[in-house]
C-alpha cells in the first residue's frame, strides 16, 4: 500500500514508494489529475502536513512546508509520473512573514487611530457649537 501525503485541508494524495520529502513521487492517471494534485500544494495547505502509511498511520509530520519545485514524465500509458520538491521554509522566509503581518497590524492600528482621531476632534467641534 502506498503512503498518503495528507494536507492541513484534508486533502490525500498518494505516494509513490521511495518518495521522500525532497521528492514526493506521485502517479496520476492524466495530465488534469496532476493538475488538480499539484493545485492542492498551496502556502496554507504545506503549513501542516502529514504522511501516513499504507496502514493510515501517521509516520511523519512538517509544519511551514514550501513547494520548490516539480518535475513531470508523460508516461507511455497516459500516465503522469511527477516530482514535487518540498522543503522547510528558512528562518529567513518565516521571519519575512513575521515581519509582513506585523506590518499590516501597524497599517490597520494607525488608520483606526486616525479614524478616532477624526471622531474626537468631531464631537468636540460639535460640543464647542452647542
């Protein structure tokens, strides 16, 4: 039986035998299977994946995966034997992500605080009249 490769949505895709994390081999049976297996290796489907064996046991777990690269043969049979290399993401990548939420939390506080700002200076305008 062939290992799973199961993805933070749910998702399965089987696992030629031999693959491993540098080179998860995966058998489909056409060009659009392929597709729609390499179509599921998204940013938040890699940030938690696991592999389970033939016997659905978990064998492997990796958290903040990325897809470097993918490699496809057209077999004689139609078939479509493909190589996705994953990896860990670098303390460089995480950190840039880091960064980048942290970032877009300081554009959405300063234009709350601008937006308070306004109402403030607002309502005591209004009171300054009354």
């Amino acid at each position: 039986m062939k290992n799973i490769l199961v993805l933070k949505d749910g998702s399965e895709i089987g696992l030629e035998t031999g693959a491993s994390l540098s080179d998860m081999k995966v058998l489909s049976d056409t060009k659009p299977d392929m597709l729609s297996a390499w179509n599921k290796l998204t940013e938040n489907n890699l940030s938690e994946v696991q592999i389970k064996d033939g016997d659905g046991l978990v064998v492997a777990t990796y958290q903040n995966l990325v897809l470097d690269s993918e490699t496809s043969i057209l077999n004689k049979d139609g078939t479509v034997l493909t190589s996705f290399r994953l990896r860990g993401k670098t303390e460089v990548e995480v950190l840039g992500e880091r960064v980048a939420v942290l970032e877009n939390g300081f554009e959405v506080h300063g234009g709350a605080i601008g937006d308070l700002g306004l109402a403030v200076s607002e309502l005591a305008e209004e009171r300054g009249q009354a």
